[in-house]
C-alpha cells in the first residue's frame, strides 16, 4: 500500500506550483489562469471524495464557464498534466479524486438551458444539481428520472459519469437511459455533439471506437449487458449494431476516463399523480431479498431493502417519534407503486401486500409517514456508517445481481463476512438487485488494508458467481477497478483497454480507473494512521474520519429542513462545508499540514464555521463541527496571546456580572455604546464588527428586576436557572417564564448563586476557562437537581450546553443528572399536570428555532405547545447567522447576514403581521438589528395578556444608520487573504 503523500507548502507570490510551470503558462495564454488552485488548502479539500481513497491532487480548477473548461482541459492536455472531473465529490468508488488536475464543475457550471415540455427534454452544464434541474421540471409537470440518495447535491455530469440509479430507476431507467445528447471534450482534445439516435460525428475517436467493436462483437453480446444493474466497465453494448452505435450512452459511466461532459441534453419524464408505500417486514435481509421476485410483477417504481440497525440510528439520535410505525422484522423492504387512478393503485399496493410473504406490513397512507421513511433510507450511507460498534466504511459498496438471484447471493456475502470476522449493514435497491453495504474493516489497525484487499477480491468472486457486477451505479473508480478480471474475460478486459486508447491514448483522463487500474489497497485514507505518530488524540482522529464525504452538508436546503451547514449555503464554498473542514482535519491529524494546530489552513477552514451544532444532528456520521473547532481554536492558541474578541466575548458573562454590579457602570456603557468616536473605539477593543450594533446592559441584574411574588402553598418548587445573558442585558429575561410558571402552578424561584455554562469559553476555544465555569455551575446546580426540584432554563444554547459539551469537558457523574434535570420551558410544561395551552387561535407565529435548541435539545415538544395553542405556525430552519460571538466578530459579518438572508429574513419579510418567536438571545438580536422586528420568547407568547410588539428589540442599541443593514444583496464573504490566520509557530501537542 502506498503511504499518504505529503502535502507541500502553498507556493508564495510569484512562485511556479510545483510540477506545475507548463500548466500555469498554458493556462495563462488560454486566459484560463483564475480558474487554478494550487494551495494546500484547496488540494487538502480535494484529496479525497465519499470513498476510501486519499490522493492529492497537484492543482484544482473551477472554471466559470464552459469556454474555460475547454480551455483548462486543453492546456492540461498540452502541459501532460492528467486531469479528474469532479462534481460534488459524492463518489463513494474512488471516482473523483486523482493524481493531477481535479477539476470542479459543480462550483459555476450550474447553468439549465432549456426546459422543453413538449419534447419533455433540459439542456444542463455538468455541474446543475439534480435537485435543482427537478425543481425547474416540476412547473412543468415533469421530473429526471434517476434520483440517487445525494439528489439535493449531486450533479447531472456526476451522474452521467457513473450511471447513477437511486431507487426509482426501476421505473425510470438509469442515467444512460435517460440521456438524449452529450457535449464531450475527448482525451484526444475533440469537441463532439453526440445524439441518442443520432449518427456519430466524424472523429479519430470515433473511428477507433468502430473498429474496436467491429473486431469483437461476440464478447460485447455474451458479456455485456446481461442484467439492467450491470455497471461495472464500460457499457459497450450500447455500441451494438442493432443499437445503433449509441456513443452517447455509452458515454454514461464511463467515469471520465474517455471524455469530460461540457453540457447535456437528458430526458424527462412525467410523475404518476397517486402513489402508495407498502412496508414489509421480514426476519433477515436475506429474506427480504427473496421477495422480490413476487414483488417485481406489480410494477413498481421503487423496491427498497432497509436494515433494522439503520432505522435504530434514528432512533437512538432522534428518538421514537423521529421513526414512523415500521412491521414486526430485521429486514424491511419498502414498496412504492404509482398510477393515474387512485383506485387503481389502491388495489396494487393491496395485491403487493398480499402477494409479498412478509412477516408484517402495512400500506402506508400517511404521506409524512413515507416521507420519514423514504428520509431513513435516503440517510442510509451516512447512517450506515456508524451503525456498528467499529466504524464502517465503503469498499465494496453496491455490488448488483439478476435480482431473482439476489437472497441467495446475500446469503453466500453474509457467510463472507463472517469468514472473514467482519459486520456489514446491507440496504439499498433490491427491485435492481442492487446492495449497498458499509463494512467495518480494520482499515487503521495493523493489517487492516490486507484484510480490506483480500475480502473484496473474494467478494468480487462471489458476485461474479452469480453473473452479477461489482458495481451497481456508483461505478468503478479506485475501489473496484482492479477486480474486474474476475467479472470480465481477459477478452473483454481488453476490449476496454483499446476503447481507453482511441479516446484517450496519453492516459490523461481519471488515470487509474477502470483501464490500467491502482491496487484497490492503495492510497487507502485511513490505513495512512496505522504507525503514524499523531499529533492529536486517537479519539479526535477517529471522530474526524467519521466524515464519509457524502455530503449532505452541501444540499441546497430551504424551509425547515435543518440547520447544517449554514456557512456553506452562505459561501457557496468547499472549504465551508462540514465535509470540507473534516477533510483539512483529517489532513492535520495525518501530520500532513505544515503549521499542525497553527496550520493557516485549519484557521481558514473553521474560522466561518458558525458552532451551531447543526451538523451534530443533521450529518448522518454525527460531526460535530463546533467541538472540534472549539478543540483547535484551544490548541492553537495554547500558550499565546488571543485576539481580542475571545476576551471580550469569551469573558462576557463574567463582564456583565460587573458591569450590572457596579452602580452606574451599564449606563455609562450604554451611554459610550451610543456615542459616535466612542463606539467606534468600544467595539475595536471588543474585536467587533463596525456594522454592528452593540446589546444594552440592564442597569441590575434579572433576578433583581423579577417579583416573584408570595410563594404558593401549595406550588410546586421549580428554580429559574437565569443564564448570563438574559442576567445582564436589557429584555424579556426572566419575567415572562415566571410569570407562566405562576399560572401553571409553580413556585419559581431563581438559583442563590451564579451558574454560568461556560458556553462563550467553549465558542472561543478556552476550555479550561470553560471547565473552571462548569465545574462551579455543577456545584450550583447539582444540589437542587439531586433534591427533585425541576430546574427551567432560559437560554437554549446555555442549556444545551449540559446536553453536549458538559460532558465532553467534565469527567463528572454529576453531569448527565444534571442533563437530564435542566429543562425548556416547554419540556416543563409538557409534563405539568392540568396546564392548558392558551388560546392564539388569531395569532400567525413565525418560529425560529435557536440552531442550538433544535440540533442538541429537539424542538419536538415546543412545536408540540404552539400547536395545542391553535397559532398558526410557520417554523424556520436554518440558522439566524449571528450564532453568539460569531456574527459579531471583526470578518464575519458579511457571512452573518448571507446566513440570515437565507431562511430567516425572507420568512419574517414575507409576514409582516405575524408574531416573531426565537427563544434564543442571538437569534432576537440578529432580527432587531436587519429586519427592525422584535421578537418575543415562548414564555412571552404564553403570557397571559400577551401583546404582540412592534419595533426592534429594546435589548439592542439600533446602529446609526450609516452601519444598518439595507435588507440588498450581500457583499461577498471575506476571502480568508481579508482574515486574520493563525501564525505558523510550532505548538506542543499532549
């Protein structure tokens, strides 16, 4: 196995990237320059894809558009320089990633064309998001068939590219089947229009292609071809006389290795309006599998298989409510049938139950229902993943049989597996003979990429058993390529090499796939720690490469579809995403990144990440981006001087306890915060922004400005855990939860003492700071959680904090009591006996959930309470961009306000009159300062006497007007050349 290369030092100004001289001067006569990347960030991000596989690039390209693609891709071929075509590196074979020129056609090739109803056909650059091309067809009527569990990020080249499927290809066909015409740039340098159904333009190329076919059409009909899941190779059956000699779809998963896709033409199809779920329930997935046979003359579009243990992630993460009612089983299969006549596919989905032989099942009428679990499966890679006691990675990802065969062949691979004292989770297109299985190979310890090799040569020989084909729609790439002599005769095998030489004949396109392969044990990601002396911990590095790179965090989301990854929807950029900061991670703890901790790459990479847990929740490997940037920061500063921010912000809590302490103090602050010349300097000695405004210290503190009036007698006790932020600033605090807690029956009262969370030492990276504050916050808290007493907290991010954090910074039993005895206002009033919902039934809410509070707390029972109000509620994923001190430090507002003008300011702009709910003091602070509207907490809402408000959050001093937000497009986020980096002075690790 070939160990990790190292990555080199991004070349100062004026410096030739190294290797790369003759391509820097071709790309600079072709005016095509702008679009190169040679930094070691840039090839750290692009070192990898969804697969196994770590190779790094020399150089990445994002061309603009598609002239300088071709330009790109003629000065590579001119400077011999092989070149990788990438969209949204979702590849889980090893497709996306190479040795020499990556190129990213998913950044700006994003343009649709055409939607042409009539001819039901778009015209598409590479890069469009099948997601996005659905929602252009959709006005129309009409979808693209395929639709592979990435569909909200991969592209249509990507797709092309691989012959990618999804589960309703068994309706729809694969993307072969489903392109109509192709714009190619062949290795050889050739710009061809290729037609389905069309003759074949006129190229050196071309001709080849004839002969190599004309010479051995006897392999291609026996071998070739044999089943609709048969990807692996290339598909030379589509070049068959009686075919047609279809080039373009032959094209389709040829995984770049011939050709690079500037623009396509595909098919569109018109969806069924009626359609049904059936869930089955069997003993084993192999049982499941031998259904299908029964299940396949019922035509339906979608035949999907479902491990338990996937569905028990869910649950696990989410909780019960987070999985629909599923049948009695281990194995699921989940059954979709579609029509024109309701009746009619009534009547289908009651014969497939019928006919199915399951243990259980139902048809499932409720569409939210079969959303969640089509949601389920669709995570299923991701959950996949970490299902298992060890972690599970692809390698041998969708092997695909005749599907009659499928049960059987599941069988032999589950013996396989226990032979070789391995676990796997199979899930995938069982209608296809389609599996997916993540297996949990030893891939860091000693041996472990042995292990890997020799298990996927015996797997590959099982699945050529039973005439079936290593991959199923993913392709080939790196992990497979190397096997295909034990699926294809050494004739076909051949076929393949001269088809590689008429398109391609200096091997520049995706070398090391498919033609003249790389072990499938080389270049494994993983392997590349075995005897590697860390510079951070083993349990860090382990939950780094938890990141399997497919990529949810890169979906396109809107509405309340959740929170991750907010910066990246902001920036549009790699480095952005959660799949891009695990993968510089993974190089720092590689000991691959010159600088370690204080690698400018890693600051540039974590520096807009926003710490709004989203990823925590919404990956499907459970990332918690926010700890492990909280964790670098701690490192990276260890020892130094801080900026200024982190002792501003990251010593707030214990500022305002003596600014709200010292009489006099919050007014003269106030007074200084409000005053031109004097706030300017206020806030560049506190690291902020000169956009922002800056909040109003309350003149005492909350609990001093709260009657709680003669306790009940009867009452029962409950504490109000008053946070920092609601003590010390000016606002709802306290008041309104005690004031609903009255009426429900409750006796509140507030701590005797300070018990600060230590959240904005966490947000900073100052852990110590951050455990000094828990540990006294325990000792406060812990007594009253110990004698029964239900404590109500009011900052949802503070809170969260004992539900995440707490127990990663303390090694304390006190901790998890303490968890699981601080509560939300709603959690309490959920489980208070008598308590009614008041009547809003008149009122329009528009909800924002705190980032923290829906990715660590859950908004289950808050989403509960509005509706037992009657209010008519609007709910807003996403997050509010202000995130704490993130929004407010010098270099992030620009990216603040992007991350607010995607799903929070729209909402509340496109309901003027409705009533604004965010429980979180960043979340009404970013609302009061861009959109002039204030928001109100739950408690607040629940009030008895409850008045809508109107204007900005009195908490907040309204910036003078030259600073204010104007609501217009924001200006592009700063470069990280705009930000300050981490300086490259060694650090000592423990």
């Amino acid at each position: 196995m070939s160990s990790p290369a190292p990555l080199l030092l991004a070349p100062g100004d004026g410096d030739v990237p190294d290797g790369l001289g003759d391509l820097t001067r071709e790309l600079r006569s072709r005016d095509a320059l702008g679009a190169l990347d040679s930094s070691t960030l840039a090839r750290a991000l692009y070192s990898t894809d969804a697969s196994l596989y770590r190779v790094v690039p020399r150089a990445v390209a994002r061309p603009r558009d598609v002239d300088e693609l071709v330009a790109v891709l003629d000065a590579a071929r001119a400077a011999r320089v092989p070149v990788t075509t990438r969209g949204a590196g979702t590849s889980c074979a090893g497709n996306a990633v190479g040795p020499g020129l990556v190129v990213d056609v998913g950044r700006h090739l994003t343009a649709i064309g055409e939607v042409d109803p009539e001819a039901r056909t778009a015209r598409v650059e590479p890069g469009v998001v099948q997601s996005s091309l659905q929602a252009a067809a959709a006005s129309y009527g009409l979808r693209f068939g395929p639709d592979p569990s990435t569909h909200n990020r991969c592209t249509i080249g990507g797709m092309i590219g691989n012959n990618a499927c999804g589960p309703r290809a068994l309706g729809y066909g694969r993307s072969a089947d489903n392109v109509m015409a192709l714009d190619v740039v062949t290795g050889r340098g050739e710009r061809l229009h290729l037609e389905h159904g069309g003759a074949a333009p006129e190229a050196t190329s071309l001709a080849a292609l004839r002969d190599v076919v004309a010479g051995d059409l006897g392999t291609i009909r026996t071998e070739l071809g044999t089943f609709g899941r048969q990807v692996s190779g290339y598909s030379l059956e589509h070049l068959l006389p009686e075919r047609g000699f279809d080039v373009a779809r032959f094209l389709a998963g040829t995984e770049g290795t011939l050709a690079v896709i500037t623009g396509a033409t595909v098919r569109l199809v018109a969806d069924a309006p009626h359609k049904r779920m059936v869930a089955l329930g069997y003993a084993t997935m192999a049982d499941a599998a031998d259904a299908v046979v029964a299940v396949l003359p019922h035509r339906p579009t979608a035949v999907e298989g479902l491990d338990r243990r996937i569905v028990d992630v869910v649950r696990r993460r989410r909780g019960d409510s987070a999985v629909p009612p599923l049948p009695r089983g281990d194995g699921f299969m989940l059954v979709e049938v579609v029509g024109d006549d309701p009746a009619e596919v009534e009547a289908r989905a009651a014969r497939v139950l019928a006919d199915a032989g399951a243990l259980d099942g139902s048809v499932v009428t409720d569409p939210t229902q079969a959303l969640a679990l089509w949601k389920i499966r669709e995570d299923g890679a991701g959950l996949a993943g970490v299902s298992l006691e060890q972690p599970a990675y692809p390698g041998w990802e969708d092997a695909a049989v005749p599907p009659a065969r499928l049960g059987a062949y599941l069988r032999d691979f589950d013996a396989l597996l226990t032979e070789f004292g391995l676990d796997a989770l199979p899930y995938g297109h069982f209608g296809d003979g389609c599996v997916h299985a993540r297996i949990d190979f030893p891939l860091t310890s000693p041996g472990g990429s042995e292990t890997y090799r020799r298990f996927v040569e015996e797997a590959a020989r099982v699945v050529a058993s039973y005439g079936g084909s290593m991959s199923g729609e993913h392709g080939d790439g790196r992990a497979r390529s190397a096997l295909l002599p034990a699926m294809y005769s050494p004739a076909a095998i051949a076929l393949f090499g001269q088809v590689k030489a008429a398109f391609d004949p200096d091997d520049l396109l995706n070398p090391g796939v498919l033609v003249d392969p790389a072990p499938v044990d080389a270049d494994l990601r993983a392997s590349g720690l075995v005897g590697r002396p860390l510079p951070v911990s083993r349990h860090f590095s382990a939950e780094v490469h938890k990141c399997s790179g497919v990529g949810k965090c890169l979906a396109n989301t809107t509405g309340a579809q959740g929170v991750m990854c907010p910066s990246y929807q902001a920036t549009r950029e790699e480095k952005d995403s959660t799949r891009g900061r695990a993968r510089v991670l993974q190089e720092l703890v590689q000991g691959t990144l010159p600088g370690g901790w204080r690698a400018p790459e890693v600051h540039d990479a974590l520096d807009l990440c926003l710490s709004c847990k989203g990823c925590a929740r919404d990956c499907p490997t459970g990332i918690d981006m926010a700890s492990y940037k909280s964790i670098a920061t701690d490192h990276a500063y260890a020892g130094r001087l801080r900026p200024r921010s982190h002792y501003a912000l990251g010593w707030l809590p214990r500022w305002g306890r003596l600014i709200t302490k010292v009489r006099g103090l919050s007014a003269l602050i106030n007074v200084t915060g409000a005053t031109p010349g004097l706030r300017h300097l206020l806030r560049w000695g506190a690291g902020v922004d000169q956009r922002r405004s800056l909040p109003r210290f309350s003149a005492r503190p909350a609990r001093d400005r709260v009657d709680l009036g003669r306790p009940s007698a009867d009452g029962q006790d409950v504490v109000v855990w008053v946070d920092s932020f609601s003590d010390c600033f000016e606002g709802a605090g306290a008041g309104p939860v005690v004031e609903v807690l009255r009426s429900a029956g409750y006796a509140p009262r507030f701590l005797e003492r300070n018990a600060c969370c230590g959240l904005t030492w966490i947000s900073t990276g100052q852990r110590e700071g951050a455990r000094r504050q828990l540990r006294q916050a325990l000792d406060v808290l812990h007594p009253v959680i110990a004698a029964g007493v239900p404590v109500v907290g009011l900052e949802p991010s503070c809170l969260a904090v004992w539900r995440s954090d707490a127990a990663e910074l303390l090694d304390d039993p006190r901790v998890a009591e303490v968890a699981a005895g601080v509560h939300t206002l709603a959690e309490l009033l959920e489980r208070t006996p008598g308590w009614s919902a008041p009547d809003l039934s008149e009122v329009e809410v528009v909800a924002q959930p705190h980032c923290h509070h829906a990715s660590v707390i859950g908004w289950r029972a808050d989403a509960a309470l509005l509706a037992a109000t009657g209010a008519t509620v609007t709910t807003v994923g996403g997050c509010c961009g202000l995130a704490g001190n993130f929004g407010v430090e010098q270099g992030h507002y620009d990216v603040s306000v992007a991350v607010a003008e995607h799903d929070l300011l729209p909402a509340v702009r496109q309901r003027p009159d409705a009533v604004v709910l965010a429980d979180g003091f960043s979340c009404r602070t970013q609302l009061a300062e861009l959109a002039d509207r204030q928001a109100v907490t739950l408690a607040e809402l629940l009030s008895p006497g409850f008045r809508a408000p109107r204007g900005p959050h009195p908490a907040v001093a309204p910036p003078a007007p030259a600073d204010r937000h104007d609501g217009s497009a924001t200006a592009e986020p700063p470069t990280s050349q705009q930000r300050p980096t981490l300086d490259q002075e060694s650090v000592d690790v423990p």
